[in-house]
C-alpha cells in the first residue's frame, strides 16, 4: 500500500500545528533549563546536582508530592484568570490583585456569620464571595478597556497595588486583630470554616477546586456557543462585531469569570492555609499563575500540568537554601528566565520552517 504524496501532505499539515504547540513550550523550558543552570554554575553551585534537588523537593517522595500539589492548587486558579481572557485576546495580569480581595471578602464573609451556620453553608458563602469580589474586581479592567480604550495589561497590573494596599489597610486598621502581636492580621476564623484535607494526606480540598475549575474552563471555551464566540471575538474583532456578536458583554463575563478563579484561590488560602488575612496573602501565587497561563498556551487542561511542575519547583526553595547555599528567592530568578524563554518562543510559532506547509506543485 503506497501513500500519495497529496495525502502525505494533508497528514503533515494536520499534525503540524498540535506538534508545533507542544515543541516550541517545551524548547522553552530546555533552554530555561540550560540558562538557570549557567546562572548556578556562576553562583558556584553544580548545576546537575542542583536540578536533581529540585527533584527531590518536588516529586522525590510522596511528602514532595503534597507538598507541590498543595501549592498548585493556587497556580491552576490564578492561572485561569489569564487563560480565560487571553482567549478574546486580552492580557490579564491582575492575578494578585484578585487572589488578595478574593481571600479578604472570604474573610470578611467568614467573620460575619461566624457559627451561624452550618460548616458546609459558612464555607460556600466564603467562596461565593471570593467569587464575586475577585470576579468584580477583574472585570473592572475589562470594562476600563472595553468602554474607556484603556490597556487593560497596564490597569490590571496597577490594580494589584490598590488591592494590596487596601488589604494592608484594612489588617492594619479596621480589620486588625488586637489579641495577634506577631504581625498585623486580621482575627482567624471559625475552625468549623476551615477547608479539610484529603484522607490520609496535607493536601486540600482546594486541590479538588483547581481541578474542576481548569476541566469547566476548558469545556466553557472549546464545547460551548459561549466560548466560540469568545474565541471568534479573540481572533478578529471587527469580525465578531460585523457578526453582531456582544463584544462588550463577552469582555465583562470572561474577565469576570477569570477574576472569580483568582478569588477562589484566595479563599481556598485563607481557609485552608492561612485561617487569617495578613501580608502572607501576597505568596507571589498571582504572578507565577501568569507564567503558568503562558506557559501552557492558555490551554485549561494543560494548566493542569504546568502548574503541578511550577509547584514543585516552588516547593524547592528551601532545599537550594540549605544543600547549595543558593538564596530562597532563585527559585523566583528560575521562575523569571522561564518567562523570558516562552515569551521569546511566542515570536517563533508559525516561522520555524519544519511546522511549515510544504506544497507541493
């Protein structure tokens, strides 16, 4: 059986684009790999032994396990406040921003009824209004730029800074618990409203939140009329326009949508980490979503993955500090030459001249 070259060039042309999407992210990471590597080797550390302790920190024993799946839940939330508008186009990168008001309105929330009710009702009414607040707060930037023009990358970014500070402002003022001399912080909530952890482990509930998130998220955006219409608008909207598509309420419900995934996370880390709001909140979790959103191409079910790989090498930190004497925050320098990497890989899709269609004459 012979395979004219007609249909040899249809298979190619079919799988090019899924091989290219998978090819350039991971030739990111291989040279992040290699740049973070001369980067330790310059810092008098060995780079192979330094990779194989982020192995171990990270996926070396089921206590390594937990320990990165307690820290991805967060990355899968705050990772699809960037994924969900970047499919009609828009970068978002007010992550923190939302984590931080999420798990305060969860907070205040949990105060207010305190045991009122039932632990299962308290614990939803927390996480409606981290929710709400995180979704409201997002959106904020998706109507400054749908019906103002403003760049809602640069006013997403500045809203980070207002919602820290108006934490701060709060644990420092109103909010601020009198009886907790450590640091400023609010007064801890009800133990009945704490989030539990899964049977014979560490790991949250907040992990089972994350999951399901990034599964509705992907069906949202590929199986749904919604999310084609996002996606149309994403790709030309002018188009979407033309096409009578509701570009402005399509912008308000994405960007609230990807606002209320960042809200959750921080209430899942108020209620099953903190049990208080204080500066703690501010754990960078809101950032490195980000490069996770990037990283996995905006895709919700491939978030999945990157974050548990972002998550162990958040959970390395410690280990580098103690067997390399390299600084805790070069998890942060790694973290930083992975975003680099894969924003320069970005400038390559569709140029590489193996993924380009041969035509044949």
């Amino acid at each position: 059986m012979t395979i004219s070259p007609s249909a040899a060039t249809h298979w190619l042309g079919r799988w090019q684009r899924p091989l290219e999407a998978i090819f350039l992210p991971v030739a990111a990471l291989v040279v992040a790999l290699l740049i973070f590597g001369l980067f330790c080797a310059l810092a008098g550390a060995n780079p192979l032994a330094v990779y194989g302790s982020i192995y171990k920190a990270a996926f070396g024993s089921w206590s390594a396990w937990q320990n990165t799946l307690i820290r991805a839940s967060p990355l899968m939330l705050t990772a699809l406040c960037t994924a969900l508008p970047a499919r009609l186009g828009l970068v978002i990168i007010g992550n923190e921003g939302a984590l931080v008001i999420g798990g305060l309105c969860a907070v205040v929330m949990g105060l207010s009824i305190g045991e009122s009710l039932p632990p299962l009702f308290g614990q939803t009414a927390m996480a409606i209004a981290a929710l709400v607040g995180g979704g409201l707060w997002i959106m904020l930037a998706g109507a400054l730029r749908h019906y103002r023009g403003v760049n809602e990358t640069i006013s997403s970014l500045l809203l980070n800074y207002i919602a820290i500070a108006f934490m701060n402002h709060l644990v420092e003022g109103p909010m601020r618990d009198a009886e907790f001399v450590t640091k400023p912080s609010s007064a801890e909530l009800n133990e009945a409203l704490l989030m539990g952890t899964l049977p014979g482990s560490r790991i949250h509930f907040g992990l089972i939140y994350g999951l399901i998130a990034c599964v509705l998220a992907y069906i949202l955006i590929q199986r749904t009329t919604f999310g084609f219409a996002a996606r149309t608008a994403g790709g030309n909207i002018r188009a979407a326009r033309i096409a009578g598509l509701p570009v402005g309420k399509l912008t308000l419900a994405v960007c609230f949508l990807g606002g209320s995934c960042a809200g959750l996370a921080g209430m899942i880390e108020v209620a099953a980490v903190q049990k208080r709001i204080n500066e703690s909140l501010v754990s960078n979790y809101g950032y490195a979503g980000i490069l996770v959103a990037f990283v996995s191409r905006h895709n919700p079910l491939a978030t999945i993955l990157v974050a548990i790989l972002l998550g162990g090498i958040l959970a390395s930190g410690g280990i580098l500090q103690r067997s390399h004497d390299l600084p805790d925050a070069t998890v942060l320098v790694f973290q930083g030459i992975v975003f680099l990497c894969v924003l320069f890989s970005d400038s390559l899709y569709g140029r590489l001249p193996w993924f380009q269609e041969k035509r044949i004459v």
